[in-house]
C-alpha cells in the first residue's frame, strides 16, 4: 500500500526574523533530498487541510486557541516567547501543519495509505494544552492523535519522541491519559529542562546525557521503548519526527548519525506490523542543520515507507 506525503506553501510563508533556525528552507532540505533519492516516486502527494476549531480544541483549551487565532499580526511579528513569534502567515501555516496529522490520520484509518509523512511546520511537540513555547503553536501529533481517538474510535495509540528535546507539550496533553502511550528519548540538561521527572504511568521518557551516541540511543529503545510498546499493543503509531539529535545540529549533543535515524525507523515499523497493520504516521519536528535534516528525514522516510 503506498504512502502519503502531506505538505503545504502556506507552511514555507511563516518565518520568524533572519537567522532563525527554524525557517522555511528546513522544509526545502528535505523536499530536495527526496526528489533527488527518488523516495517521492513511492509516496502519494497531498496538500495539506486546514485544522478546524473543534479539531484543535481537542487537545488545546478553548480560550488558548482563541488567542493565537487572535494574536496573528497584520504586518511585522508577535512574540509569545523568548524563542517564538508570530508573522501575519504563521496562523495559516499552523492551521496546515495541524491540519495535515488530521489529514494523514483520516487517510491511514480509510486504508488510503498505510503511512504518512507530514512534512509541515511550524512544529508542535512543545506546545502544551494553553502554552506556546519553543517555536511551536499548536501541538500538531496531538491534534491528530485526538482526531483519532473521537472520530475513529481507537483505544489505544502510541506516541513515538525521539526529537533531541523532550516532547513536554505531549507529555502536557497526554499525561494520565490510558489511551496513549508516550515513548520519548531526548538530551537531559537540555531545553525545556524536564522529561527526567515524569511519575505518569503512560510515559516512557528516557533521558540521555550529551554525546551519548546511537548506541545508548538504541539500547534506551530496545530496552525501554519496545517493551512498553509490546505491553501496550498499540492501534496506530504516531511519530514526533525531530532530527536534532544528529551530531552535525548544534541544537543539541547526542551525537546521532543519519543510520540511527532509519534504525528507529525500522523498529518502529516491525512494532506497527506486529500490532496496528503497519500503520505509522510520522511528522517533522526539529532539525535545524539543513544537510544532515534531509539526509536524516530521507532515511526515515526511506524506512517507513519500506522502500529499497
């Protein structure tokens, strides 16, 4: 069955100042190493849908949504954080990247494709219920991870972190909640200070300290993820796809390497065959050094689509 790859205009037309790191030409660097490896002649290509209130409500408050709606400038930037503002496009690019989980979702439950790659941003792991922070607005995976569960009736969904920064918008939304299961590996001592301390029963945070390398990352993932995953048997796996951790991004330290990336990948695929159809649907987080982000989501995209 072939895979859907989900992305938007609208999501290169937000930007946050010159020299930001998370800027549009992300979405070009991975764009380009797929036309170049050949991967977008195995996968399905869709424009981006538009999220809707009630879409988004599910997993942020009502009155959260409603002031970023309302905060969308007519010329120049908003700022909501220290590290994250808003340009008269970056409402638009959100409601697509939000949109797009929902889209892939709807798309994987119809057996329209059995994967999904949402390339889109702005990102989404660090937006909690009532908070942006950390170049995220709404928390896309989160939007459709709910989508799933009211109008597909799921009981039991995984949500797969392997971003350099701990997903704390996720673990925000989701702590507590049975009906998800949350695996993140991320840098401790790293933005945005926590993960470490999680007592929720549904998460399964495994903090690595800097220059751990891809052999602790695989042994966290062999020895933490994939148990709690086959203990949790999930329905449909989710993906907060951030490619930071590789040693060329000076946004962290991990030190991972491009073949780390397709490994997680193909471990997270053999769970899904085992238990959910294979389905996965995997969406850009970070990843802010260009050449090694399409080199790291090309390998990725190589193993959730299963091709040669």
């Amino acid at each position: 069955m072939p895979s859907a790859y989900i992305s938007h205009a609208d999501c290169a037309r937000h930007e946050m100042g010159a020299d930001h790191p998370e800027c549009p030409n992300r979405l070009c660097a991975i764009n380009d190493r797929l036309v170049a490896t050949g991967l977008l002649d195995y996968m399905h290509s869709y424009e981006a849908a538009l999220a809707t209130t009630e879409q988004l409500c599910r997993a942020h408050s009502n009155g959260y949504v409603q002031a970023i709606l309302d905060a969308s400038p007519s010329g120049g930037y908003v700022r909501v954080d220290p590290d994250t503002q808003m340009n008269p496009f970056t409402v638009q690019a959100a409601l697509r990247a939000a949109g797009a989980v929902v889209q892939a979702t709807d798309l994987v439950m119809q057996h329209t494709v059995n994967t999904a790659f949402c390339s889109v941003r702005p990102p989404g792991h660090h937006a909690e219920r009532s908070a942006a922070m950390g170049f995220c607005f709404f928390n896309n995976v989160a939007v459709g991870i709910h989508h799933a569960l009211a109008q597909h009736g799921l009981e039991r969904v995984a949500l797969i972190d392997f971003d350099v920064h701990h997903g704390n918008g996720s673990e925000d939304i989701f702590q507590n909640d049975p009906r998800v299961l949350m695996c993140s590996i991320f840098e401790t001592g790293l933005y945005p200070f926590c993960g470490d301390d999680s007592t929720a029963a549904n998460m399964v945070n495994v903090g690595l300290p800097a220059r751990s390398g891809g052999a602790a990352f695989r042994e966290a993932v062999l020895g933490r993820w994939l148990p709690a995953l086959d203990a949790f048997r999930p329905q449909l796996i989710y993906i907060s796809a951030g490619f930071d951790a590789h040693r060329e991004d000076d946004m962290g330290n991990l030190g991972l390497v491009d073949a780390d990336y397709a490994w997680v990948t193909q471990r997270i695929m053999e769970v899904a065959r085992q238990y959910c159809q294979g389905r996965v649907i995997s969406c850009l987080e970070g990843g802010y050094a260009l050449n090694a982000l399409g080199r790291s989501a090309g390998a990725h995209i190589k193993a959730l689509i299963g091709a040669d």
